[in-house]
C-alpha cells in the first residue's frame, strides 16, 4: 500500500517514477560491469525516452476500449481467486493451525499485489487490507500484517479470529466494488507506475514484509500486475512509439529473470537469504524499467 514511511534505498526508483526524466547515464552509474545477461536491458539507454520521430499514427487518438474491458476481466479473475485464497487463510488462522496459516500467506497476497491499483481508488479498502503497523492508528489496524505480525512474530493465532472474520469480508467487498468500478486509460497508466514505485519503495527494500520476509511474492506480483496492464496496452503503444514499446518489454524479461532464481517449488525464497549484491541487481533492473515506463503515459496521451 502506499501509505509509509519513506527509505533511502527506494529514492531512486520512486523518483524515476514520479519524474520519468532522470538520464540513463546516471540510473546506469556504479553497476557491476559482470552482470550476467540478465541486466543486458538495465545497461542498455537505447529507448528509455519517447522516439523523436513523429508519424500519423502518433497523432491519432487512441483505443483503449479493450484494454479497460480486459483489464476489468483481468481484475475480477483475480479478485476472486483472492477471496478464495483468502477464505482458505483466514479458516487456518481461526482453527489455530499455525504452519497451514504461515504457508498460505504469501500466495494469497499476491492475487491483491497484482490489482492494487484497484483496491486503492476504492476508499479505505486498501489500508484495511494491507496496512502496515504504524500505517494507521494502532485501534484501527487490522488486515494481513496485522495477522503476520501473530503468526511469525508472536508465533500464535490467538486473538486473531475477529480480524480474520473482518479480513474475509474486507476481501469479498474488494470482489463486490471491483465490478462497477470505474476504470479507464488513466487508472491503467498511473496503476502500471504505482505498482512499480510500491516494489521500489517497500519491497525491494524488505519493508513490506517485515515479519515473515516473504517480500519476493509481492514483488514479483506487483511486477505482473503491471506487466499485465503494459501487454493489454502495448498495441497502442507500439503504434505510437514502437521503440519505446520494446525497451519496456525488454526490460520486463530482464527483471522477471532477475527474479526467476529466487524461485523455490511454487513460492519464492524468504528475503533474508538476498545477498547484498542481488537486492542490488534487483533495483538496477527496476530503475532502468521504471523509466521507460514512465514515459508510457505521455505518448498514449493519457
């Protein structure tokens, strides 16, 4: 969520984000001349900014009627595997089966992680979801870190069955709204961004997670959540600037491969087994994605 307290190691990317001017030379600086091919499209500059050529298809309005309808099927996809992820969790956490709780975690949070975007034009569903201790004001935090802080710190669920009942219906409530809520060009672009600057600003940081350090499942899934909205824009995007399009989708590939060594079975490695070389090539190639896309939205003209 992005309701926080700010941290050094997330200024750079959050600032990409925000601005979309910093110059390659300098999202380059420092990085290790041996990086495997994996950061190929981090030390690359070529399309970090809108191609100069201007062509009759880059002065057409575009089309994003289905890109809204697909993003929405999209979103109530997930939301409903959520609310049943959710439903599984939250019966473990209120039969005190304490491993069962701990396992199902992570996997249930990544089908939010992916639609944030969504859950944070709703209201206060998304700090009832997802705040942080100190997010909020300590009688009204609730939500999964609440029930992390039990689990891994605490190591226990007692207390936690009223906030598991009220976490169950704050995610049936997310699936209720997400049907008629009002999505267009704007939410899409501004939302690929955010979920960006929410890795930046907490994942990548290890901030997020800061019990169980399972940081790399929302990772991975803020980073799907936003390719996801790049690939249902990208056929007006390759119209309008096709250079551009592909440095996005190159530097997509380089950081999901980044990630793919830290997976392990059907999850992902707890956060705390990073080296700080890694956590670095992390944030080299979410810096150098970050910029591109932050241009996306000017030259969709939304």
């Amino acid at each position: 969520m992005k309701i926080g307290y700010a941290v050094p190691a997330g200024l750079l990317a959050a600032s990409l984000l925000f601005a979309g001017c910093a110059s390659n030379d300098n999202s380059n600086n420092g990085k290790n001349s041996n990086n495997s091919g994996n950061n190929a499209a981090a030390q690359t500059g070529g399309g970090a900014t809108p191609s100069p050529a201007v062509t009759a298809a880059s002065t057409t309005a575009a089309d994003f009627t289905t890109a809204i309808d697909e993003y929405r099927k999209y979103v109530i996809e997930q939301c409903d595997e959520f609310v049943k992820q959710t439903e599984g969790f939250t019966d473990a956490v209120k039969a005190g089966k304490l491993e069962e709780a701990k396992a199902l975690y992570a996997p249930a949070r990544m089908y939010y992680e992916r639609i944030e975007p969504i859950a944070e034009a709703l209201g206060d569903l998304d700090p009832n979801i997802d705040a942080r201790e100190n997010d909020v004001e300590a009688a009204q935090w609730r939500g999964f870190h609440k029930i992390e802080q039990a689990l891994w710190q605490n190591k226990t669920t007692d207390g936690m069955k009223d906030v598991a009942d009220r976490l169950l219906k704050d995610a049936q409530l997310l699936r209720a709204k997400v049907e008629t809520a009002e999505i267009d060009a704007n939410l899409l672009v501004t939302g690929a961004v955010e979920l960006l600057n929410e890795v930046s600003s907490s994942k990548v940081t290890g901030e997020e997670e800061r019990y169980s350090h399972t940081d790399l499942y929302d990772f991975v899934a803020n980073v799907e959540g936003a390719q996801k909205i790049y690939e249902l824009l990208k056929p007006e995007l390759a119209k309008k600037d096709p250079a551009l399009e592909q440095t996005i989708g190159e530097r997509f590939t380089a950081l999901m491969n980044e990630l793919a060594p830290f997976k392990s079975g059907d999850g992902y490695v707890s956060y705390e087994t990073l080296q700080a070389d890694e956590v670095r090539r992390l944030s080299q190639n979410l810096d150098a994605l970050a910029e591109p896309l932050s241009n996306m939205g000017t030259i969709l003209g939304v």
